[in-house]
C-alpha cells in the first residue's frame, strides 16, 4: 500500500486550548476529506488526513507523498512542515489558496504544486506519482458552462470529527458573484460554479449528524438554485448555518424556504457602519440603513447572526471602535467578530497598497485578520491594533453579551456559550505573545514582493527540470 498523508496546518486563532483540552470553535474544515475523496477510487492507497487546528502534525510519518492545503496565514508553517519532510527524502505537494495564487513561492517547498482546484488534476498528479513521472506544476482547467460536475462525497469516514463546533461541512457552490477588494475568492475562482442539487442531496444524506455547516462564501447568490435546493432539503429536516449577504432579506420565498430547509444560522459580513466605506470596497450592496431591519427579520424568523465587522479601512479614524461597538450592541447582533482589513496577495486590495506603500509586513503569519499588515490612512498601526483589541474587549463584557441576548431558549443559550468562548479568545488577545504586537517584529517589510516571487516561475521551465 502506498500511504498519504494530507495536512492542513494549524489555525491558530480559531482553536480553544485549555491543558490538553483542545476545541475549534469553527465546523469541520473540507479541504483534505475532499482530496481524500478525489484519490479513493485507487485501490493502492492508504490516506491518512491530519487537521493541525485540533490534532498535532505527525513528523515521522512513513508516508510515500505528503500533500498540505496552505491558506496564507497558514503559508509559514505549511513550507516548514513541507521542507521537514523532503529533508527527510518523503516528496510533498503543495495546494490550495495560497499557492494558487503564488505558486511561485510555493515552489519553492515542494516537488510539486497544484494551481486552482483538484477534481482533475489531483487525481492525475497520484497517478502518475505512481507512476514514477509526476510533473512539478498541476493546473486546473476553466470549467465549462457554470455547473461543477463529478465532486465526490467526501471522505468525512478518514476525518477527524469530535473537537469541532459542528463535525459535518458540506459545500454547494464555488465562488462568488461579488468582488469585494479584500476577497481572495474571485482571484481564485473566476466562476460562480454550482453542483447539482442531487450531489449536495447524496452528500447530505451521507452526513449522520442533525447539524451541518455549509461552507460556501455565499449560498444564495443564485436565488434561483438556493430555493431549489432548499426545497430539496426539506425532506431531510436538517438544521444548518451558512453564509449569505444582507441583501437576501427582500427575498420573502428565499427567506421562507431558508426556514423551512432548517436554516439556524448564518454568518453575515456586515464590514462597516460607514456607507461611503461598504462603496469604497466594492460591497456597496450592504446598506447600513437596511441592517436593523434585516437583524429584526433574522431574528424573527428564529435565525442567529454572526456579524463581522472590518477595522482599518482608509475612512475609519479613532471614532470607528466605539461607534461599531455601540452599533452591534443595539443591532443585537447574536455572536459578533472583527477582523483587521487584511492585504492577501492576488487582491485589489494588495495591489494597491502595495503601489501606495503602505505594505509593512510580509511575513504570511501576520495574513491573520489578527494582526496589522498595512500603514492605516488616519491611525497608527499600533492605534489600529489597540482600537481593535479594545472593541473585542468591550463586546464580550457580561454586560454588553448580555444586552445582546434576546430572552431565553435554545438558540440562546448556545449563542451564549459562543459569546463565552469568546470571551476565552479576548484573554488570549491580551496575553499570548503572539499578539502583543501589531505585526512580527521578523522579515519587517523587506522582503521581496509577491510578484517577484511569480516573475521567477516559468512553468514550462519548471515541468522538464
Ligand atoms: C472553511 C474556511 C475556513 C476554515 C477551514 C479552512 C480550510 N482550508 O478548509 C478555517 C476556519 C480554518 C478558516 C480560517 C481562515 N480563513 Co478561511 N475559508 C474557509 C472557506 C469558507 C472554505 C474553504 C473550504 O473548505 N473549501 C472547500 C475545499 C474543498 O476547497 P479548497 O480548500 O479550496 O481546496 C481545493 C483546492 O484549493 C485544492 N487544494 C486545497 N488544498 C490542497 C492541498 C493539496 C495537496 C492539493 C493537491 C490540492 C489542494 O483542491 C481542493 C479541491 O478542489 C474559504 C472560502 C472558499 N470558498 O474557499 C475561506 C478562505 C479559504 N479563508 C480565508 C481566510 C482569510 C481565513 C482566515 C485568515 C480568516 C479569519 N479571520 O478567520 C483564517 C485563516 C487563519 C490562518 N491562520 O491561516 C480566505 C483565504 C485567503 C488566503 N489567501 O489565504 C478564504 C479564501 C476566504 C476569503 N474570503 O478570501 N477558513
């Protein structure tokens, strides 16, 4: 048997650690139970798959080949786990967003990348890894048409499933129809692809648990598929979370079959309070105005909100904390997040703060949302980070989580034990070590630029070494 290890490396900020107790407070991740599913039709292999958000990495392994998913934020320790291996004469492959969009830099660490999705190419790439001919750069072909054929189940039997918020992940469409400056997913898929409502049925029906997450960046983007799927669902009195934009709302059928396919929650990026902000990034379809209605519905309809907000964008000013502060207190909003406004490479938002130069570090584990890559138009980096520590601290006071909830009952209580988890993860902003600065003091903004990185990759170059 030939064995694979596939790793998606730790996340750092979305995982609980308490002693040896360790809990992500996010659902089960798709990207390896997937890859894994793509590989199952070849008898010879035995794969193992490996989340570092709630397991440790093994480094001694006997695998054949090792393929690691690397996020950006993720892209330090995914090329540490990766030049370990090789040192140990084990070859890795290289996937997922990041090296997608830099696969110059990723290969750096491997002996070969795969660019865009797996359906086909990952498949051909363990094939002929068997072969003893496996080529160094793997890209997808654009799909035809706007529909995404041929996703097979996938493999949550070889996943890890206790530790997560919720152990069942299921996605439905790929992509997304908006072009927010800050979003990696239009650099990376250019299409908005949808798979047949019979696939997203035969993988639900696979999951065993009531509870399942839809990890797609925007269900409903089609209404028009997102009503025929949901009316699929409802024979199977699932209950589910999801993410959509704020403009569903005025969809009266959507929202209806949303309910009644068992629709729990949903995660909404609100972004900003400030309009002329939602206009500048290309995300003027969120409508300040339209929130406290669009909250007051959601909850009507028995449906909790996740709300996250952005600091650091070009209008915010010192006033910015305070006021998103005092606004997710009277929205209610049931378990609120912030971020910080995050430069990823490939992004418009990159490319034009990179021409202003107002990039001040390259060093991918600072790409976390949690730490201050760029110079803010009307702050300090440091006034930035203190500002958006404080506005987690304030929000996840008692009295402020308290104000928030909306009476008594179920929905509540587990929106109450999610405030108190984060009430954990604002301890941790306080006092670990890798937050008490707005960015890594190593690799200050001097490193070569990310498009160097990609002038230097010539695939055809690359293939015959
Ligand atoms: C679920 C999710 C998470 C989960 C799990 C991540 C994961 N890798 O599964 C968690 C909670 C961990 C997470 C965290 C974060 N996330 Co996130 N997340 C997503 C989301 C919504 C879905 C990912 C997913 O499961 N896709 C389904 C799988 C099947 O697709 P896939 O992972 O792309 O894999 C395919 C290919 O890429 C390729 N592939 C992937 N890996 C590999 C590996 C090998 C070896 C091979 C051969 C192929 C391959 O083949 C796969 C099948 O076709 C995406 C948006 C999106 N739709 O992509 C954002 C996204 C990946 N996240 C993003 C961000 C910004 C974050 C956070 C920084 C945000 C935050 N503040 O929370 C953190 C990262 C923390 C860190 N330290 O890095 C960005 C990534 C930006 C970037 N350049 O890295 C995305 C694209 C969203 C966005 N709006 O831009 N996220």
């Amino acid at each position: 048997m030939m064995k694979v290890l596939l790793i998606m490396p730790d996340a750092h900020m979305h995982t609980l650690r308490i002693g040896r107790f360790v809990r992500s407070m996010r659902e089960m991740p798709l990207s390896v139970c997937t890859l894994a599913a793509m590989i199952s039709d070849i008898p010879e292999l035995d794969i193992k798959l490996i989340d570092g958000s709630v397991e440790d990495i093994p480094l001694d392994y006997p695998a054949d080949l090792v393929g690691i998913s690397v996020l950006t934020g993720c892209a330090v320790s995914a090329y540490e786990i990766a030049d370990h291996y090789r040192e140990r004469g084990v070859p890795v492959v290289l996937g997922g967003v990041h090296v997608t969009i830099l696969p110059g830099e990723a290969v750096n660490h491997a002996d070969a990348v795969l660019i865009g999705r797996g359906e086909q190419t990952w498949p051909e790439l363990v094939r002929d890894f068997m072969r003893g001919e496996m080529r160094k750069v793997y890209r997808e072909q654009p799909v035809e048409g706007d529909m995404l054929l041929n996703v097979p189940s996938p493999r949550y039997d070889l996943h890890r499933k206790h530790g997560y918020m919720l152990p069942y992940t299921i996605q439905a469409t790929y992509g997304c129809r908006r072009e927010c400056d800050f979003c990696t997913v239009p650099v990376v898929s250019r299409k908005y692809l949808k798979r047949p409502i019979a696939d997203v049925v035969r993988d639900l029906r696979n999951t065993s648990g009531r509870y399942i997450a839809f990890n797609d960046v925007s269900l409903a983007d089609d209404p028009q598929y997102a009503k025929e799927l949901f009316k699929a669902m409802i024979p199977l009195k699932k209950r589910w979370g999801g993410l959509t934009t704020v403009d569903i709302v005025r969809d009266h059928e959507l929202l209806d079959l949303m309910v009644k396919s068992g629709c729990s929650y949903l995660l909404i990026g609100f972004e900003s309070t400030e309009e002329t902000v939602l206009r500048q990034i290309h995300k003027g379809f969120n409508q300040p105005v339209n929130y406290p209605d669009f909250m007051a519905t959601m909850h009507s309809l028995g449906i909790s909100i996740q709300g996250c907000f952005v600091f650091g964008f070009d209008n915010d000013d010192h006033d910015i904390f305070r006021q998103t502060v005092e606004r997710v207190r009277e929205l209610k909003i049931d378990i609120p997040r912030y971020s910080i406004y995050t430069p990823y490479p490939g992004t418009r938002l990159f490319q034009r703060l990179r021409r202003e130069n107002r990039i001040i570090s390259y060093n991918w584990n600072d790409y976390d949302t949690m730490h201050v890559v760029i110079k803010p138009a009307k702050m300090t980096p440091d006034e930035l980070y203190a500002g958006f520590k404080w506005a987690y601290k304030e929000t996840f006071k008692l009295k402020h989580i308290l104000g928030r909830m909306r009476g008594i009952g179920l929905n509540c209580a587990i929106n109450f034990c999610g405030n108190l988890a984060y009430r954990i993860f604002v301890r941790r902003l306080y006092h670990e070590p890798r937050f008490a600065r707005p960015y890594s003091l190593e690799c200050p903004g001097s490193a070569p630029a990310p498009e160097q990185y990609n002038a230097n990759f010539r695939e055809d170059r690359i293939c015959r070494s």
